[in-house]
C-alpha cells in the first residue's frame, strides 16, 4: 500500500511537470488553463462588443427610452396582439420623451423603436449567459486556476452590474424635469458610466483571453524594449479615455454642433467653450466643450499612436508583434477618418455607428499589442 502510495504521487508529480513552461523557448503559452478557456473568454468580449455597437445604434435611433419597464424575465416575451402593442405605446405615451419630441409618433414608428431597445436587452442577457454559465461549468471541471477562479468571478460580477447600470442610465431619461427646457435624454455621466464599465468588461475578457492563447515571445529586455512597452501602454490607455470621452458626445448630441473641421466654425477655439459656471461644469455639460475634448482627445491618441509606430522600427520585433503595430496605426488613422466624415456629414447614423465600432477595434489592436510585448514571468 505505501509503495502504492508514492507511485500515485510520482505520477501526478510527472503530470505537473509535463504542463511546465521551459525555459530556452522562443514562445511560451500558459501552462495553468486549459485552451478553451482562452477561447471562451475571446468569444465573450465579442459578445460585449455586440452589445456596444447595439447599443450605440440604439442611442443614435434614440430607442433607448421606448421600453418604460425593467423586468429581468417578464419583459423577454414582446407583445404580439394589436391590443398588447397599444398597451405598450400607451404606457411610453405618459412619459417625457413622448410629450415633449414624439407627440406624432405613429405605432408602427413606435414598434421600431421599441425593438430597437428590446434587441439591446436581450443581446445584454445573451452576454450574461455566456458570462456565467461556461463559467460554472469551467469552475466544476476544475480547468480553473486559483488566481483564475477570481477574475472570473470579477467579470461574472461585472456584467449582472452592466445590467443594473443600463437600467440606472434608461430610468435617468424617463424622469420628470419641470424646470429643465433640455430635451429628454438619459444623463451623460450615467451613459458614460454604463459604456465605461461596458469598455472594462470587454478589456478585461479580451486581454484574459489573449494571454491565456497567444504565447509569449522571450524578448530581450533592452531599454527600448521597456520604452516601447511604456508606450504602448500610454497609448492604450489614451484611446480608452477617448473612446470613454466618446459616451459624452453621445449623451449631449455634441456632434451636431460645430459640423466643421480642423476649425469649430470659424475658430480654432470657439467662443462658447467656456460659457457654463463654474468652469468644471463645461467639461461634462456644455456641448462644445465635450466636442471641443474628444477632437483633442482623438488627436493626441492618433499622434501617439504615430510616434509608436516610428519609435518601433528602431527594434528589432517578431513578425506577429510587428504586424500588431503596424495594424494599430492602419487602425487609428482609419478611424479619425471616419470621425471627421462622421462630422462633416452631420452624423449619418450608418457612419456614426461604423465610428463607434471603430473605437473597439482600435481598442482591441491595442491590447493586441499590449500582450504581444508582455515580460515573461520570472
């Protein structure tokens, strides 16, 4: 029995070994997690970006106030009968979107809208679905690491408060504001909050991802090495911002102001930039100041990604972390073109949409990037 014993553990001591990393490897992959872990996660930031780019066309249909009520099941069946839709339209009728913007709205323009904002919520729990069910089973096999163990359970976290942070944001447009001559429109910052969480949701799962898939190259630690890799990570964290920064555009329609460029209007700086008090205030609430930011904010991104670009060709980089950069600045140039048309043209809704997207996908090269030049654990 004893020998039994420690032929049992010598086998499961050989089975620890064999998932080892080596060392003198040109590329090393994680040795903890299963692959399809990896995959799962790489399929739930794409579920996220559904719900991102669905939900910026929602908010450029203005569809989001259509659906008055939140119910977590209840609300999955749509109504079907005549007399059921007009029960749904009498109830969006008592509310101030209806009164103040859409008095002649008709029901079959309401049944659009409607739609638009029932596709958003049910896309929201195809993604806590996907979030939490694998996860339960992952965890059950045991293909979960410790330390894995609790960023999935971060992220199962994080997307049940995407869900109670999106209703938060509807309920801020549905309420009643007597001494507001504004139009209805859900709040900027709960709108920014709502994306922002949305944008550390999909980065989290993407890099997650990434990491556990993409193998590591052993990288000489030179000093431009380490500068390229401080780089990029000023640059990704600048486009977050702008892209965060793009919620506010949103929520204050501050794309139909100042439908010029490289000047707003006739100015490069134009006069009302600081006409709210205090001065903070102008930041977040006044139209031209939240336009006049993203255009800086969309600038300094494309310029840094530039100055990467040019600074990494003095490395010597693998093909793939080459193709990284090249592809992020192709990206970025690709979407300040959009962003310009996006204004120029008063802010078609098939374009603004493409723009929105193009925010991600230049997230997403980023963090591509990001990993490509991760140091290798010690």
């Amino acid at each position: 029995a004893p020998r039994t014993a420690r032929s049992g553990r010598h086998l499961r001591t050989l089975g620890s070994l064999r998932y080892r990393p080596q060392r003198g490897l040109p590329l090393q992959h994680s040795p903890d997690v299963p692959p399809a872990v990896g995959r799962w996660l790489l399929a739930c930031s794409g579920a996220v970006a559904g719900a991102v780019v669905l939900g910026g066309v929602t908010r450029l249909t203005e569809s989001g106030l259509s659906m008055v009520d939140w119910h977590l099941v209840k609300e999955m069946k749509p109504p079907r009968t005549q007399q059921e839709w007009e029960a749904e339209f009498q109830k969006y009728q008592q509310f101030p979107e209806f009164k103040i913007l859409n008095r002649d709205m008709t029901l079959t323009e309401f049944k659009f809208i409607w739609y638009m904002e029932y596709s958003h919520r049910m896309w929201g729990r195809v993604v806590g679905l996907a979030y939490i069910l694998p996860a339960a089973y992952f965890w059950r096999k045991g293909w979960l690491s410790r330390p894995m163990k609790g960023r999935v359970l971060a992220l199962c976290g994080l997307v049940c408060f995407q869900g109670l942070l999106g209703w938060y944001m509807v309920k801020s447009g549905l309420e009643e504001k007597p001494d507001s001559y504004d139009i209805p429109r859900v709040s900027q910052y709960r709108l920014a909050a709502h994306l922002g969480s949305a944008l550390v949701l999909y980065s989290a799962s993407l890099w997650m991802g990434l990491s556990l898939l993409l193998p590591r190259h052993q990288l000489h630690e030179t000093r431009q090495l380490l500068q390229l890799r401080h780089f990029a990570h000023g640059a990704t964290a600048l486009i977050f911002l702008t892209a965060l920064s793009g919620a506010f555009v949103a929520g204050l329609d501050a794309g139909l102001v100042y439908n010029s460029f490289p000047k707003m209007g006739e100015r490069w700086i134009p006069d009302d930039l600081l006409a709210f008090s205090p001065t903070l205030r102008n930041i977040f609430e006044n139209p031209t100041t939240v336009q006049f930011d993203h255009r800086i904010l969309g600038t300094a991104s494309v310029t840094a990604v530039t100055a990467l670009y040019l600074f990494s060709r003095k490395i010597s980089l693998p093909h793939r972390t080459r193709m990284a950069v090249t592809s992020l600045l192709a990206v970025a140039w690709a979407q300040v073109a959009l962003g310009i048309s996006t204004l120029l043209l008063y802010v078609p809704t098939p374009l603004a949409a493409t723009h929105q997207s193009g925010s991600l996908a230049l997230l997403s090269v980023a963090l591509w990037l990001m990993s490509e030049l991760r140091r290798l654990p010690k």
